[in-house]
C-alpha cells in the first residue's frame, strides 16, 4: 500500500486513540489529519506505519490535551465530552473495552487523570498495546509506563460503575424511557429512575442550561414532564439514538436542525445519570445546529399559553 492508503486504513484507529484522550470529536479529527501531514511529509517510510502513526497521534493528543485542561479550568457549568454517535474504530476482540471507554462516565473519569497517565491508560487497557511500544509513545521507561497504568486503573476503578452487560434490556428501558417522555409521564418516569438520579446539563454558557444538577427520581422526573412535552407542543423532535456506546437521543428544531444530545447511565435496571450536551460548539459535527436560545425562548412562551 502506498501512504494514503496506510493512513486511510489506519485512521480510524487513531481517531478513536485521540478522542478518548481529548474527549472531544473536533480535536480528535485535527490530531488524526496533523498525524497525516506528518506522516505524508516525511521522506522515509517508517518500518511499522502503525507504529508510528498511533505515537504521533498520541504525542499530539498530549500536547492538546495539556492546553485544553486551561480552557475546562475556565469553562462556564458542567463539561460534558463531545457526543459520538458511532465509534469508527472495531475490534471484536476488544469489544467490551472499547464500548466501556467511549461511555461519559468513563471519560469524565478520564479527566481526572493526568495526561500521560490517560494516554498510557487508553493505549493499554483499551487498545492492548504493549508496554514495550507505550513507553516508545510516551518516552517513559517501560516501569514508568507499568506504574503509570496501575495508578490510572486505581482511579478508573474506584469511581467507575459496571454498566448494564445485557444490551437488549438496557435498550428496552431506554425505549420505555422515551416512552414516558413523549408523554410526560410522572410516574412512568419516576419508576425508571434510580432513587439518587442525577441530572445535569452542557452549555458552556452559549446555550440555555439547568442551573445545577437535579437530584432525586422525584425531581428529575417532574423537570422533565414539564419541559419536554412543551417541547414537543413547538415540533421538538428527538431520534433515540446510541451516544458513546450507551442508550441516548438526538433533538431537533422543527427544521431538523441539532438542538441537543443527551446520554443515559443504566446501572441495575434504573437510568443513574442523565447528561445533555447543548453547547453548539460541541455538536456542529452531528449537523446543522440549531438557535438553542430562540428554542427556549419558545418553550417558556408555550408554559405562558398553557397557564
């Protein structure tokens, strides 16, 4: 193969290598197309290209990654990583590792891991690299490398519940979820929820968002029989949809334009977590975005007119 097709074969690997380190759709793609230039602008051709296109992609990864905890230092609210609806990358040999790490449970966990110590982590526990080709990557010695995994797994391990291994009954309660939903069904809800439910919301303070987190199945449930059928009075509309491996959906405005993402946690047979991401910086990759504010604006004149 020549180089285009090399890295063409290639990249779905790296992007799904960057994405979990950066947790973000759009810096992931520009460290795969960077890891391109670099590759196609040097004059060798390197004895292994998937060797040395998973270490430029994760060097880079680092690199961004390092700048970006500035940025989510400062951040207006929650931050949420950016929604993916499909993982390029597969591997059924690592099916379940690859499915787990993508969730945003597990990459919100990420986040409290210093960067080489995600990217070893991710390289590691997820990809199955060897130490050998890590501690290359990271320029660490291969000890180095092996207690910087154990550290990374001991915080993975300690915050990270096991979801549902049972796809079929996860994506049952998901149905009967949005069932209720469409409805605005109090109870219906309120019995799918865990007792200590939380949700919260991503709009990094350029699109409408709770306050704080909602806690409580009572709560939460309440909140959204009252928004989302005044949503729905307005031509909301939203697509069940997988976002990062887990049972979730996709809104749209009236002209099908990307309203918001939003993501449930099952655990035990109950939604743990609710998580929407509506802040259109992070979802221009999904499609045209929609006037989050002008939508609001909307369902309050709807509550008015209900009244």
């Amino acid at each position: 193969m020549n180089k285009v097709e090399e890295f063409e074969e290639l990249r779905p690997l790296l992007f799904s290598i960057a994405y979990r380190i950066l947790g973000s759709v759009s810096e992931a793609e520009d460290a795969a197309q960077e890891t391109w230039l670099r590759f196609g602008g040097s004059p060798t051709l390197p004895t292994s290209a998937k060797a040395f296109l998973s270490t430029t992609v994760t060097r880079i990864s680092i690199d961004v990654l390092r700048s970006a905890r500035v940025r989510r230092e400062e951040y207006i609210g929650p931050w949420f990583p950016e929604p993916l609806l499909s993982d390029p990358y597969q591997d059924p040999a690592r099916s379940a590792e690859l499915a787990d790490s993508v969730s945003m449970a597990a990459l919100l966990l990420l986040e409290r891991l210093s960067p080489l110590e995600r990217s070893v982590f991710v390289l590691r526990e997820v990809f199955g690299f060897g130490f050998d080709d890590i501690a290359s990557t990271v320029g660490r010695s291969e000890a180095a490398c092996r207690q910087l995994q154990v550290r990374a797994r001991r915080h993975m391990e300690a915050g990270r519940p096991r979801f549902e291994a049972d796809r079929n009954e996860r994506e049952e309660l998901a149905t009967r979820f949005f069932d209720a939903l469409r409805e605005g069904d109090v109870a219906g809800l309120r019995d799918l929820l865990a007792a200590d439910v939380s949700m919260a919301g991503d709009g990094g303070g350029k699109a409408p968002q709770l306050a704080k987190a909602v806690v409580g199945a009572e709560n939460v449930a309440r909140l959204l029989a009252s928004v989302f059928p005044l949503m729905a009075h307005i031509d909301v509309m939203f697509e069940p949809h997988e976002v990062n491996g887990q049972p979730g959906a996709i809104f749209r405005d009236p002209d099908g334009k990307v309203l918001h993402a939003l993501a449930l946690d099952v655990l035990d047979g109950q939604i743990q977590t609710i998580r929407s991401v509506i802040n259109p910086d992070k979802l221009g990759h999904l499609g045209p975005v929609a006037d989050a504010w002008a939508i609001d604006r909307e369902v309050k004149q709807a509550r008015q007119r209900t009244k």
